[in-house]
C-alpha cells in the first residue's frame, strides 16, 4: 500500500527513503524524482507559486493514482508526497519514490506518477509573478501527451 499525503509543510526526501527502505532487503532499484518550484516562467521571473486543492478528494486522488501504478508495476514500495500552499523558487513541490526488485520498474513507475499526477491530480496553480501581477497556470499539451502514452502502453 503506498504511502500518500498532501501537506504545506516541506518534506525530508532521505526521512522518506529510509522510511520507504525501512526493513526491506527485497528492495533493488529505487525511482526518486523530486518537483521544485521554477524561479521564472515565459522568460518572467516567479515571486510564489500558491497550489489549491479540495482536501479529501485531492488524497483520494493520488491514492488511486499510486494504486495503478502498483496495479502496473512490481513495487514493494511507493510514497507520494505533494504540497499545497504557496511556495517559494527553489521550494520542492512534489515527491515520489518507488522502490521494486529490479531498476527498471521503479524508474517506470516513477514516470507513470509524475505524468499522472501532473495532469491528473487536482490541484490549481497560482503563480505572483514579478511584473504582469498574479495568474493561474495553464495546462501543457506536452503534459497531456506523457501522460497518454500510459493509457495505450501495454505492460
């Protein structure tokens, strides 16, 4: 069962990993990726991005998002940390880890999440740009294509 949560306050990736290795020596590849919030956008320096979220369905959510991958995948582990709130450049946003017995299961599943959480998972994006004042970020279409090749890849 993976470990999901969202949260304000920022996370400890080595707390994570050792809490996710914690035991385990059926454990032989790791996937870790780590989402930081951008000091510009467009060319436009970012003061604070601001994430939203409805809490409930925002973790149940990611829970069923770290559920497919477990479904897809051979993990003995997963965790999923996201922040909402507003953050600062250089502050991580996201977190996901997933462990297996062979690299490339981690390192897939780990890509399956990012994809999916970052066109799946329902937060809304404000960013307090330098000049120009506040707007809401907008989804990427090259977000939208990662993200579906995982609906036509066969495992």
């Amino acid at each position: 069962m993976a470990t999901v949560r969202v949260q304000t306050p920022a996370f400890d990736t080595g707390a994570e990993l050792a809490a996710l290795l914690a035991g385990r020596t059926d454990v032989g590849g790791i996937g870790c990726f780590v989402g930081v919030v951008r000091g510009t956008a467009g060319g436009q320096p970012i003061l604070s991005m601001t994430l939203e979220h409805y809490p409930g369905m925002t973790e149940r959510a990611l829970t069923a998002i770290a559920a497919e991958a477990e479904a897809r995948w051979e993990l003995q582990g997963c965790t999923v940390i996201h922040r909402h709130g507003r953050l600062l450049p250089g502050e991580p946003i996201v977190l996901v880890l997933t462990a297996s017995a062979h690299r490339q299961a981690a390192l897939d599943a780990t890509a399956f999440l990012i994809d999916w959480l970052k066109t799946r998972a329902p937060f809304w994006k404000h960013e307090e740009m330098a000049e120009g004042g506040p707007r809401w970020v907008e989804a990427h279409s090259g977000d939208d294509a990662a993200a579906a090749r995982w609906d036509t890849m066969k495992l």
